[in-house]
C-alpha cells in the first residue's frame, strides 16, 4: 500500500475521533512524526501501526485496502 493510502486512512480515523495530533502521539511519537506519517512522507513501523490503531480504536485491517 502506498504511504499516501495509509496516511490518508490514519487521518481520518484521527478525524472521526475528533482527535488533533498532539493528543494522539502522548510520549509514543512526535507530532511531527505523526505528521509525515498522514501527508505520505514517512511510513511507520509496526510498531507505531500498533499504537495508533489502539489510540484511535481502529483494527489494524481498517488501515488495509
């Protein structure tokens, strides 16, 4: 899957929850980070995929095409 997918797909789940940035990353990633990751520039580990699939209360298949 392309970064620009899965970032897009983070963002909006980020947006359901009516989260910002900074109350998603908490002390696990920066917000710049999670910045890149949503604009497509940066692709996250599994581990990073892991924690922002429990702070946004999505599965991880969500995230899948």
């Amino acid at each position: 899957m392309e970064n620009n997918t899965l970032g897009k797909r983070i963002k909006e789940a980020r947006l359901a929850k009516k989260m910002t940035q900074s109350e998603v990353v908490g002390d696990f990633i920066t917000r710049n980070m999670l910045s890149q990751i949503e604009s497509g520039s940066a692709t996250p580990s599994v581990k990073t995929l892991e924690y922002l699939c429990k702070v946004l209360e999505i599965e991880p298949n969500a995230l899948l095409p």
